[in-house]
C-alpha cells in the first residue's frame, strides 16, 4: 500500500511503543516521516533503519514537545530534508496516577508541560506549517471519558489537548486541513505501569478479549491521515476494543 506516497509526516515520541507503531505504519504506507524522541537515539534510529529497509525514507530529530525551541527545530529539519509538510501526528504524552489527594506541583508541571503546553505547541506549529489539504491527529486518551482511579491529573492534561484540537479544526477546515484525536485504550507496550491484575478485569470488561496493540492504534492513525478521511475533523476516536 502506497497510499502516503510523496506526503511528509511528523511523528511525535515516535522511537518506542505507539509513536514507533505509527512511524513504520506511516513508512510502510508510502510517507516520509521524521522520527521525534527526547532520550532515546538508538531506539529513534533503529526505528529510522526500519523504515528505510522497507524502502521508505526517514530520520530521527531530538526535541520535547513542551519546549517552543525544540518544536520549532523539528519542524525546520523535517522541512529542510523532506519538503512541505502534509502530516502531524503528536503522541507525545507524560503521565502521573496517584490519588488526588497526593498530587504535588512537580506532578502537574510533569504532565501538563507535555500534555497540554506541549500540545498547543505542536498544534500551532502544525497549523502555520503544514501544507492545504494536510492532517493533524492529536493523541488524547480514554481517560477523559471514563475516570480511571488516581487518573485525573493524567485525564485532566490530556483533556487540554483535545479542546485545543477540537478548536483548531474549525479554525484551519477552510483550509481543507483535518484535526482530529484518538484516545487510545489500555495498551500493551513498554510505558503500561500495571499489573497483571490490574489489567486482567480491564480486559474481561473488553468486548474484544484483550489488551490493545500498538499496531492496532497505528492502523486507525493511518486512516485518518489518508484520503479517504477527507470528510472527517474535530472527531474523537475511542481506540479502545469497546471497553467504553
């Protein structure tokens, strides 16, 4: 499938887990994509290699999302090795579970200058930079539709991402841009924090049997940003195997 071809994307914390999930997904799909990560360059370029050896083109830059600087940069190498930018995927999230009641100010600065500074950042970025006709995915989570114990703070900053995109795909439509979220459910990578009995009634609750894979995520991502998601903005998708 080459339906990407000729199109840029950037891929937010893309070295690991969902983000890497995306970044081959997008390659494979024909796209140019620019591999984001803040500490880790082997896994980035591992990720970059794999693209390549399946006969795409990519490469891995460092920057935080929560730093206008970084994001800046991200977008000027993307745009001086690849060309005009069609795609802007943001993955890129911090997370914090623990009671209300626990929470300090290190914890909000933790999740909110990622999740929800860093979002408008990235979003704006993308709204000046991205080509006519281009797609935006915003990752959110299931969390801000069904409260999860010690998640508020998580849900809470993830939530700001979502109203931020929301608004951006009235504000950019004339422009044939789409700007939507997905909010993933519990999934099965390397950043899942919980037990084995904590995510096995999580599962028993899913329709579908079984914890989410990256892949899963990826395949929804890559429809959003194809053509024949043209007629689709200011949605949110629950990826999640029906547990809501």
């Amino acid at each position: 499938m080459v339906a990407l071809t000729g199109k840029v994307a950037i891929v937010t914390a893309s070295s690991r887990g969902i983000g890497a999930a995306v970044a081959h997904r997008l390659g494979r799909d024909g796209a140019a994509v620019v591999v984001n990560y803040v500490a880790s360059p082997e896994k980035a370029e591992a990720v970059v290699t794999a693209i390549k050896a399946q006969g795409g083109q990519a490469i891995a830059v460092q920057g935080s999302v929560a730093k206008k600087a970084d994001v800046t940069r991200l977008f000027d190498q993307a745009e001086q090795q690849f060309g005009s930018i069609d795609i802007v995927v943001n993955v890129a999230g911090a997370s914090v579970f623990k009671p209300h009641t626990e929470l300090t100010d290190e914890d909000f600065e933790k999740v909110f200058s990622v999740n929800a500074r860093g979002a408008m950042y990235m979003l704006q970025a993308a709204a000046k930079r991205i080509a006519d006709g281009g797609r935006i995915v915003q990752f959110s989570t299931g969390g801000t539709v069904m409260p999860i114990f010690g998640g508020g703070i998580y849900a809470a900053s993830k939530a700001a991402g979502e109203r931020f995109a929301f608004a951006l795909a009235k504000e950019v439509g004339n422009r044939q841009i789409t700007v939507n979220v997905v909010s993933p459910g519990v999934t099965d990578t390397d950043g899942l924090i919980m037990s084995d009995e904590q995510v096995a009634p999580l599962i028993q609750q899913t329709p579908l049997g079984r914890l989410g894979q990256p892949t899963d995520i990826a395949d929804v991502v890559a429809f959003l940003v194809s053509d024949d998601a043209h007629w689709m903005t200011g949605q949110n998708l629950q990826v999640n195997g029906g547990i809501l």
